[in-house]
C-alpha cells in the first residue's frame, strides 16, 4: 500500500463530513438513546464491510460500469433515504422518561428491541443502496493499492481501515450527543429536531439522484 497515512487522513475527513450517516445517527441517538446510535454505527459498519467483500470480489467495478446496477442502487438508495426522512418527519415515536415510568418492564424492553433492529438496518441499508460508497472502492482505494503487491489483500486492509476510522468517529458523535441530550428532552424540542432531520434526510435523497 502506497500514502497510508495520507489515506488515513483522508478517510477520517470523509467520515467526519456530515451526510446521510451523521443525521441518521443523530436522529436515533436523540430519540431513542446511545444504544440505538451504536446500533446504527453498527449497521453502517456492516454495510462498509458488505462493500469491502464486494470490492475483493471484483464486482464493485462491474456495479460502477454498468449504467443499469449503478442507477437502480442510486435510486433505490435515495428512495430509502426519502422514506427515511419523509417517516422521521411524521413520526411521532420518540423515547421519553415519562413514557417509560408508565410502561412495564417487558414493555419498555420490546419497544427498545425493535428501536435497535431498526437502528441497525438503516444504519445498513444506507450504506448498503449509497452509490457513492461504491465510487469510494473504485475512485478513492485503488489511489493507495501497489500493483505489485496483493490487490485483494490491500483492499482488505483499507476497507477495514475505513470502516475503524468511521466506527471510532462515529462513536465519539454519540458520546458527544448523549451528554448533550439532556438538554434537548423537552418534548417540542426532540419533535423539532426530528422533522428537521426528516427534512434533511429528504433533502440528502433528492440530491443523491440529482
């Protein structure tokens, strides 16, 4: 691998640029608590690592070059992001302290449970239908891959060194919002934030196909 330090910098620039990631970690860690927002890093994580796989496979230059796979990933991908958003905007579904005093137990642990599966898939599936990730392994990589070495092997090792750099980043997000958020529990503040941040992600998806 050739730069490595370059590369590392400039991964951990892309990860700190916000987008479609940083709102929907924003948006779970408010609403539904620092869990969720691993939750999603989790699934963002998994969707990089689906990337990386496919990289290895030599397939994320067949997906790039064909107009087809490339355009339905796109649109797909912004579809999901306008449901994202469009869904947080008329959501009414937020954690509050008093909404769990009221609650049992086996109540308040299920509505937890689907908060995480959900966290984790659009942590995944905005990773997984985000065109631009695939032009990051073909574009961005390849710039850091010696020719005379291992291809597959170095692709390894950058993707994962991408998706640490992401994961760690991310995390610190989380930390940083979780200790903030006790400022932000009033009701029609979380609703607030909520809307915009289905805005955003609406605005994100338009402009993914623009």
């Amino acid at each position: 691998m050739d730069n490595l330090v370059a590369y590392i910098l400039m991964a951990l620039v892309m990860s700190m640029i916000p987008g479609a990631d940083t709102l929907l970690i924003m948006k779970n860690t408010i609403n539904y608590g620092a869990k969720a927002g691993r939750y999603t890093i989790l699934g963002m994580a998994t969707g990089l690592t689906f990337w990386t796989i496919i990289a290895v496979l030599g397939l994320s230059v067949v997906i790039a070059q064909s107009v087809f796979l490339f355009n339905t990933i796109k649109y797909v991908g912004a579809a999901y992001l306008f449901y994202l958003g469009v869904k947080a905007f008329v959501d009414k579904d937020i954690i509050s302290l008093k909404s769990v005093e009221v609650e049992s137990d086996a109540q308040v642990h299920h509505s937890l449970r689907r908060y995480y599966k959900e966290s984790y898939l659009q942590g995944a599936l905005s990773n997984i239908l985000n065109p631009k990730t695939i032009l990051v392994y073909i574009t961005f990589m390849p710039q850091f891959i010696n020719i005379n070495e291992n291809v597959n092997q170095q692709l390894i090792v950058l993707g994962l060194i991408l998706t640490l750099i992401a994961v760690v980043w991310f995390l610190v997000v989380v930390y940083i919002i979780d200790h903030v958020k006790r400022w932000l529990e009033k009701p029609q503040v979380q609703k607030v934030f909520q809307k915009s941040t289905g805005l955003m992600l609406i605005g994100v998806g338009i402009k993914t196909i623009i």
